[in-house]
C-alpha cells in the first residue's frame, strides 16, 4: 500500500510541476520577438500611409498573435530584436517566443519548441526586370543578397548550385530585408533571395510589381511556425490549441487575404 502512495505521489508531483511550468510562461507578460521591417509578418504601422490603428506594430503575424492571445487570455507585447540573435534572444530569456515568418527547419526543431504551421512560403530569387538572368545557371559570377541568419540564407547556401557558382561563393549578407532589397535596388547585388510573400506584399505596397521578376524555380518551400523555448512544451501545447482554432474557424484566412490580397490555398 505504501509502495502505490509512494507511486501516485510521484505522479501528483510531477504533474503539479509541469502544470506549474505551463502557468509559469502564461501569468506573466509574454515578450514576442520580431523583426520591426519584416512586413507583411511584423512592422511598425509609421511605414504604411494614412494608417489609422492605435497599435505600434501591424502585420499578418501581428495580428494572428493579438488573436491566440487574447482568446488565451494571455498578456503579451512585441519586442523588435536583431533577426540574427533571435535563438539567442529566446535562449537567454530576454525574448519569449520568436513569431516573425519563422520558417520549421531540423536545426529549429532540434534546438526548439515548435508550434503546429500555420501557413507555408517559398523561398525565390528576384531579379531586375530588365535583367539578363532567367534561371539560377545565370548567377554565375553574380553578387547576391540576403538576410543573415534566415531561412532565406539558409535555402541558398544549402541549393545545389548556387554556392558554387555566386560571386565569393556566398550571399552578401545583411541584419534586415530593407537592406537587402536596396542593394538590388540600387544595383549593388544582381539578385537577392528573399521568401516570396515578403516580396510579393512588399512590390504590391510600393507600386514597383513591373520593376522586378521572380525567377520561376524557387529554392525551398518551408512551413512557418511560432518558436518557443524546449523547456515550456506545456505551454506550447495549450497555444497550439488555441492557434489551430483560429486556423480552423476561418479567422485566419480572413487575416491572409487582408496582407496578401489573395486567398489562402495551403
């Protein structure tokens, strides 16, 4: 008899500790990381004209995590970190989820807790209207651009061709997606490697569709999730709860279209 109420307080003990841990993250205030340039994922609402929202920041993950939360009844702000410091960040506690187009690769799934997707993206080379290049063959000798530290750059270097045959065998690199489309714009890069709905939403907003091309191949086709630390896989699981009914009740297709004016087919 001892021995089964030695066994059934184990089992309460361990189950108060992993309930405590999931409470732990949801009672205090949860800090999201992102990239305050990244639109349509995250941005600051000074880069949109005749905007008119109270809010700091807007964008598709904006919005999608304003939704899980307040269903969650979870307090949160946004805190805009260096992109290339984001595991970092979350590692160390200064951030508590990363949620900025955050693309699912083993590396991440390893050394994080991942949510369920919730859409997925193409990662695609964009080139100058008026340029010579079709294909990625065409890149030989070229300079190309990107974000350090992102599933952009890592869809590049991992390609079969490309670090092969790109100017200094790898892209020039910079902390943000503005950086990386002036080097293009300004002709310091010959093409940049960017995820197809970044680019997409950001040539529709600046009017500049006819400007540039996306070459027909993409590189990589990667799901996007919302990362959170290993250690807090209960909460985790309560937020993939609360996300997948946002997912499934439509209100998430709704916040697609309104970023992307088309509709969600994944």
């Amino acid at each position: 008899m001892k021995e089964v109420l030695k066994k059934v307080w184990i089992v309460l003990a361990v189950s108060c500790i992993v309930l405590m841990n999931a409470m732990e993250v949801s009672a205090k205030e949860l800090i999201i990381g992102f990239d305050d340039t990244f639109a349509p994922f995250g941005f600051k609402t000074d880069l949109l004209d005749n905007y008119e929202r109270d809010e700091e920041f807007t964008g598709l993950d904006v919005e999608l995590a304003r939704e899980v939360f307040s269903r969650m009844k979870v307090d949160y702000r946004f805190q805009t970190i260096d992109w290339a410091m984001k595991e970092t960040e979350l590692e160390t506690g200064q951030i508590d989820a990363i949620w900025n187009g955050y693309a699912i690769t083993p590396e991440r799934e390893e050394k994080l807790a991942l949510s369920i997707p919730y859409m997925s993206s193409k990662q695609m080379i964009v080139v100058k209207a008026d340029s010579d290049i079709q294909t990625k063959e065409d890149l030989d000798g070229k300079v190309i651009a990107t974000q350090a530290e992102s599933s952009s750059y890592d869809a590049l270097m991992q390609d079969d061709t490309l670090p092969n045959i790109i100017d200094g065998g790898a892209p020039v690199t910079y902390s943000t997606f503005m950086e990386v489309f002036s080097d293009l714009d300004t002709n310091r890069a010959d093409g940049i490697v960017v995820a197809n709905t970044m680019i997409l939403y950001y040539l529709a907003q600046t009017g500049k569709t006819k400007e540039y091309r996306l070459l027909d191949e993409d590189l990589a086709r990667e799901d996007v999730a919302v990362g959170f630390r290993k250690d807090e896989q209960e909460f985790v699981d309560e937020f993939n709860k609360t996300l997948q009914e946002v997912l499934d009740d439509g209100t998430f297709d709704k916040i697609y279209e309104k970023w992307f004016g088309v509709q969600n087919n994944d």
